[in-house]
C-alpha cells in the first residue's frame, strides 16, 4: 500500500472538511475492493445552536463509532476533544491491528499527536507488525509531524489526490 521506502503515507491538508470527506471516501472504496483496514476515521456532526461540530471516530475493523467531543456548553470555543475518549477509541483500535491488516488509516495527526499522544501508539504498533500508515495531516501540525515520523513518510497534498479521480484509492498509496 505503501512505497516501501516510506512505510507512512501522509496526505496533507488545509481544509479538514475536504479532507474528511475524502477520507470516508476512498476507505469505503478500499473496503470495497476487498482491504483490510484498520483505524479511525472521523465523523463530524453539526450541533444546531452550537459553535463547535460533535467529533466521532469510526473503527474501521468494527464499524463502531466512539463520541470523542466534550460537551462545553453552546459558546465552547478551542477544541472540545476529550482525550480520553479518544485513548479508549485508539486502545480498541489497537485490539483489531494484526499483521494480517492491509493498511492503517488514521483521521488527522492532531494536536494531541503533535504533543506526544493520541494515535502515536497505533502508529508504531503498526510499524512494528509491519502494517503500512496512511494518516492526515493538517498544514498546520506538519513540522510535528515531520519531527515524529523523521524519514518514514512521504508527503501527498490533498489537492492532487482529489485532480487524480482515475486513481483508485489503493493505487494513490502505492
């Protein structure tokens, strides 16, 4: 799934929304085609009334959605991520990680990435198996993320996956 020389594919964005269509749709095409995914893929859902969308993470292995937004109130503004919402999402995450998995898909190296925890033990458990990683990773946390994964990654803006629509999603990771 993965250039073999880079066995994390980042796909680099600036606009989360695009991306996490994107994301929902080129794993319901991989699933399709037959690939063993594993991870979590986010869902946004719009609250009326409220400044700030619910975030859910969908497992890929089990379908399973887990609420990982803290609900602060209709004026929240920052990020309303409960961590450990998302260690809980991640930990069952993990139980479905084999070396029989294809390829593993993670929704965003976030801030909680970026400051040493969130998907980072999903990532090396992945590395370890050797599972290859595609992962997002938003303009803004790029430099983190370049400091965690070193010479492990190449880098795929989003905008040329979405001109490329004749490349099956498989075939964009190859």
């Amino acid at each position: 799934m993965t250039h073999p020389d880079f066995p994390i594919t980042a796909i680099v964005y600036s606009n989360g929304s695009e991306f996490e269509t994107f994301l929902l749709e080129a794993t319901a095409t991989m699933a399709g085609e037959g690939m063993r995914l594993a991870g979590l893929v986010q869902h946004s859902r719009s609250k009326p009334g409220r400044t700030r969308c619910d975030m859910h993470l969908r497992d890929l292995s089990t379908g399973k959605l887990y609420g990982i937004s803290e609900d602060r109130g209709p004026h929240a503004r920052g990020c309303v991520l409960d961590t450990d919402r998302l260690l809980h999402a991640c930990a069952a995450a993990e139980l479905a990680l084999s070396s029989q998995t294809d390829l593993l898909v993670l929704c965003k190296f976030g801030k909680t990435e970026a400051e040493g925890g969130g998907f980072r033990s999903l990532i090396v458990k992945a590395l370890e198996l050797p599972v290859p990683v595609l992962i997002g990773v938003p303009m803004i946390n790029l430099a983190p993320f370049r400091a965690f994964a070193d010479m492990l990654a190449r880098e795929i803006a989003l905008p040329e996956l979405i001109c490329d629509r004749s490349a099956t999603p498989a075939r964009a990771f190859a």
